[in-house]
C-alpha cells in the first residue's frame, strides 16, 4: 500500500476522533446554541489560574509597577519626631499666657534642630519641618508676630499643638502601609523610599508567549502579496504586555502547518507559565489550534456568548516534569475580537498570575445619546464615545461601524458599551453600562 495514503488515511482517523471527542468535551459551550455565559467563563478561567511566582527582592528604583510579595509594615513612625508646619516661632504654649513679648533663643532648621533648653518668655525661629525644640509644643506664624532684634511679640497668640506635626502622624510605627498583591505606583515608590526601604520583595515575573497564526499574515517591512495581511494583532499584543510586570516571549506568526504549530505550543509550553495565541481557534479547514490543545493539552472551554469574540478557547498544555501548568488563552483572528477577549478575557487572569490582587474595572451608567442595534443572545461590547462638555459627561453614542475586523473602530472610541446577554436594541435615553479606555476625555 501507497505510505502517503496509509498516512493520510490515519491522520483522517484522529481528526474524526479528536472531533468525536470535541463533541463529548464536559464544556456546554462548543455548539450552538450552548454558548458558556461571560460571567461563567471569567469564574471557570479565576477558578484555574493561580500565581505560582517566588519571591525575590529587587533595588527600590527597579521596584516600579512590580508586585508586592509581602506586606510592608512600617518599622518606624513616619515621621518620628514632632516638626513645624510653619515658618515662624516655637513657644510652650504655657509660657503665653503670662506675656506676649518673648526673646528668641535661636534657630531650629530643617536637618538642624535646636538642642538648647528655654528659659522662661524664650522662643525659637523655627522652619518648616525642622524639630520641635524641647519644651515647645506650638509655633506661630511668623505673619502674627513682629520682631525688633532678638525681641518677639505675639500679634496673635498660638494654641497648644497649633502648627505642629506630631511625631507618627503620616505613618504610625507598626501600621501595614502596603498590601501584598498591590502593584507599586510611583507613589508607592516614595513612601517606600520614606521608610528607608532600599530593596523590595515582589513576584518574580511569570514568562507568558505570544504568536499568531495563519497563511495570511506578512511581517512588517515586507510587501503584501494578494490576500495577504500585516500581523497586527501580535504587536497590539505585545505592546499591552509591556505595561506589566510579565516576561515576554514573542514566538513570531506561525503559518497553517500543524506541524510547525506543534512545535511551538510544545516550545512555548516548556518556556513559559501562559501562551496567547490569535487565530486558528475557530471551525476552518486550517484551524488547527483547538485540535492541538485537545493532543497536548485539556481544553476547559470553547465558545462564549460574546460578541465580538465567540471562538476564543481557554484551557492548559502539559508540561513534562513540571507540575505548574502552562494556561493557553486562544483569541479570535479578527482584530477587534482579540482586543475585546484579551481585555476581558485573558488580561485578568494573568493579572493574578503575576500575583497582583484583582481590581475591579470602572463601570459608568450613562445614557445612550443614540440608539444601539443588540439581539439578545451574547454579551456585546460595542465601540462607543463619551461625550461630556465642560459641565460634567453628557452620556455615551454608539460610533458608525461595529466590525469585528476593523480596528479603527476602537481607535475612534472612547469607550465600551457592554449590553447585557439578554438584552435586545437600545432606543435613545435609555441607561448603558460604559467602561471608558481612559478617565480623560475630549470635551465638546
């Protein structure tokens, strides 16, 4: 017998299997009209995923936008002695009531504290942030006093503790500043810096791939044939990762070979703790991606009720001898669907695998200032703008296209407008729930 149709004829074989199998997959959301609810597969994906990161320490300016390990707690308090507020004069506050004319002693700066004693109707200059002098528990303004010399006199007289900066009033010793779970700000940062901290325990950084596949896609730089296309979606991809304490490794556009497809899942599996792929999980005679993950992995579910984004797959690859899995985020080919899945999909989950504690996203209830076309049947995340004037936001529209395959239209946009799975079309005036890309917006 011919070897090429013997070869043939096997591999018919198992991929009627692996459609067999497909069929009977656990999932509910492989055929029509069994699509798995956006609620249940953001809960089944929170379920699996863990953040199985070591901690290490990192150099405080190294620290920015990485993920605390540990919670800080301050080992001193912040600040620890008491210190002006004010330029102007320290007084003990029990020696005002005798007098309003006092002889200043010295001086108290910043860094360089007075440490003489007081004698009676005695004041010190005092600068802002420089130490209480002994004795003192208040400070003048230097606008309500008049000096001539050495001589002071009150114009106003101060109270006990006005103008002072009790020792421990930023930051009480003992107190959890910082949760662990909380990527650090800029500010955080400082108040690290505050607390003299010059190293900092954090997650190591999960190692996560990325690839598109398909025979249609050009490297940029390269000249498009016929029916050919740049590889957008790989660097919208990339570029979102860099702002995230992931590593990233970039396995490049992969053709429709399920043999060279292989070989990356089987190298991106034993690199990395997450793969996100674009293309080749929907029904095409050249979509091998979800073929593949039933071989060399478990597919936890196919299919959503989202629009855009239906065939997005998520599930885990094996690794040998590793117990730590290597979760696998499949998003649709066409721009937008990728967006909108890797968004609300794929970016929380590997929010968690950094360690990072979830955060809830922002939620406006604005009114639609035109009307929106829905069937009921998926959760639709339609491209929209908010409009607000100098007065305050005015409400939400809906942009003129909503394909799945431009992505201009989230270019144009300013915001999501998600419509609920049940929901049909949407009349001007009626209450939409907004999320804004950004919380700065253009004014009419």
């Amino acid at each position: 017998m011919d070897k090429s149709l013997d070869s043939a004829r096997n591999f018919k074989i198992q991929w009627l299997a692996v459609n067999q199998l497909l069929k009977v997959l656990p999932m509910n959301s492989c055929d029509q009209p069994g699509l798995l609810p956006l609620e249940a597969a953001l809960q089944r994906i929170n379920a699996v995923v863990n953040c199985a990161q070591n901690c290490e320490y990192v150099p405080l300016l190294n620290a920015r936008g990485r993920v605390l390990a540990e919670d800080i707690i301050a080992s001193r308090p912040i600040p620890d002695f008491d210190n002006s507020a004010m330029d102007g004069y320290a007084f003990a506050s029990s020696s005002i009531s005798s007098t309003d004319a006092f002889r200043v002693a010295g001086i108290a700066l910043a860094g360089q504290p007075y440490l003489g004693a007081l004698s009676e109707n005695e004041c010190i200059r005092i600068m802002t942030g420089a130490k209480m002098p002994s004795g003192c528990d208040c400070v003048a303004m230097q606008e309500n006093t008049l000096r001539d010399g050495d001589e002071l006199t009150l114009l106003k007289a101060p109270v006990k503790g006005e103008n002072v900066r009790l020792a421990g009033h930023d930051l009480p010793q003992g107190s959890r500043i910082l949760l662990r779970g909380r990527r650090l700000s800029p500010v955080d940062i400082g108040m690290l810096a505050s607390l003299g901290e010059l190293q900092v325990p954090v997650y190591t950084k999960p190692r996560v791939g990325v690839f598109s596949t398909g025979d249609e896609l050009t490297p940029l730089g390269q000249p498009l044939e016929a029916g050919r296309i740049y590889d957008s979606n790989r660097y919208l991809l990339l570029s979102a990762l860099a702002e995230y304490p992931i590593e990233v490794i970039d396995f490049g556009s992969i053709p429709d070979d399920r043999q060279k497809l292989e070989q990356v899942f089987l190298e991106a599996a034993s690199q990395c703790h997450a793969v996100i792929s674009s293309g080749g999980v929907s029904v095409g005679d050249a979509d091998y991606t979800r073929e593949l993950l039933v071989t060399l992995g478990q597919v936890d579910f196919y299919k959503l009720a989202i629009k855009p984004g239906k065939p997005f797959a998520f599930g885990t690859l094996h690794t040998a001898g590793d117990s730590t899995p290597c979760y696998f985020f499949g998003l649709p080919g066409n721009p937008v669907s990728a967006a909108v899945t890797f968004e609300q999909l794929a970016l929380p989950a590997l929010e968690k695998l950094t360690g990072a504690n979830p955060q809830a996203k922002l939620v406006l209830k604005l009114r639609a200032c035109s009307s929106f076309k829905k069937r009921p049947g998926r959760t639709d995340f339609q491209r929209g703008r908010i409009l607000a004037n100098q007065n305050g936001i005015i409400g939400v529209e809906s942009i003129n296209s909503q394909s799945s395959g431009a992505l201009s239209t989230i270019v144009v946009a300013n915001a999501y407008i998600r419509l609920e799975q049940d929901r049909g079309n949407v009349e001007e005036g009626e209450y939409v729930d907004v999320l804004p890309f950004d919380t700065s917006l253009p004014l009419l």
